[in-house]
C-alpha cells in the first residue's frame, strides 16, 4: 500500500471555506466523490438509488479542513484513483463555492501538491501533523514545540469538528469519511494516540519535521 501527503490552498492564499455550510460541504464532497461512478459536471447526484454500493478512488486515511487550505493522507485504490478524486473535489467544490458566492475562476492554488511517504519515521509523523494543524488557530507555538497549557490545546482539538482527529479519538464525528483500519493500531489507544500527540507539541526536536511537510 503506497501513501500520499496532498494538500492545497485557496488562490493567493484566500479562504476557501466562509462558514459551516461550506465545511460539510467540502466533507460531503469528500465522501461523495471518492466514488468511480462519474459525476455529470462535477456536481453531487441529488439522490443515489439504495442499492448503488460506492467503489472507492482512494482511502483516505486522515483530513484536516482549514479556512484555506486542506491536507489529506491519501492511498490510490485503483490506478490514478488519486488523480482522479482530487479532480472531481478540486472540480466540484469549486463549483459549488462559485455558485455560492456568484463568483468566477479558479478557486485553488494550481495543482494540489501529493508528496510520496517512503520513510517510515515520516508515515508515522503524518497522520498526527495533519491533525494538529488546527491547532495554528490557537496555540502556532506548537509548530516548534513550545505548547505550555497542554491541557487548553487538547481542549482546542477536541472541539474541531474539521478533521479526523475526532474520529481517531474514539468519539464519531465524520466517520464515513476515512478507513481508519490500517491507521487504528498504528495510533493505538486513546491514551497512546494523546500521549504522542503531547510529545510532538512539546518537543522542539519532533514539532520540527513539520518543517519538511508543507
């Protein structure tokens, strides 16, 4: 199984998401999307029969929605299934924002931006960086690992509706969206996956890499 860091911004770095309809939009596309059958113009079909059963594009494994950017740990289910479902999410949120918004144009920074994880050490950092990024709205300092009130930043986490983190913290939130089987017992418990989470936000050394992730 090959895994991809993706991300992308908003065009000149510009919110892409203004309010909480535009977030379960964007992770309602998440879900919808990562479909093979194809979509008519890039929009979300208005009702799906009961008996169409989705064959995944990719197996997204952790997300994290930010006001203008968003990060995903991918794996391709078939062949170019990554090419494909950030296609029709690129595509389609785009159309939709626009429509929203009575605008025009490109809403993303270029091409999303798929980095390969070979290394081991940097599989392991990823899921947990892609979570903590929501922590930039209140604690940054946890970029060099310089969190003080480590109980406030957990308190931050928990209340992020936008990501994964939830869902791999025992408490459902989106899990449609994400096959958290092959991550699950790399993450460990609830306990092993906080106390990670307390190492990287203290340690300067381990906050670091995320350096190398953007």
């Amino acid at each position: 199984m090959e895994f991809y860091h993706v991300l992308n911004r908003g065009v000149d770095k510009r919110d892409v998401v203004l309010d909480d309809k535009d977030r379960v939009r964007f992770l309602h596309d998440l879900f919808v999307f990562n479909d093979q059958q194809p979509v008519l113009h890039f929009k979300i079909p208005e009702r799906q029969s009961g008996t169409h059963v989705r064959k995944l594009l990719v197996n997204i494994h952790a997300f994290c929605l930010m006001s203008n950017h968003y990060h995903l740990l991918l794996s391709p289910v078939v062949e170019n299934g990554i090419a494909l479902f950030m296609k029709k999410l690129g595509m389609g949120y785009t159309k939709y924002f626009n429509e929203r918004y009575a605008r025009s144009g490109a809403l993303w920074q270029g091409k999303y931006k798929r980095v390969h994880i070979e290394r081991d050490a940097h599989f392991l950092y990823v899921p947990y960086y892609v979570h903590l990024n929501a922590l930039d709205i209140t604690h940054p300092e946890w970029r060099i690992g310089r969190v003080k009130d480590v109980r406030q930043a957990f308190k931050s986490l928990n209340t992020y509706r936008w990501s994964s983190h939830l869902d791999y913290s025992g408490v459902k939130n989106f899990p449609s969206i994400t096959a958290r089987e092959f991550l699950s017992p790399i993450l460990g418990t609830r306990q092993e996956y906080e106390k990670e989470i307390i190492t990287i936000i203290t340690s300067p050394e381990m906050a670091g890499q995320s350096l190398s992730l953007e």
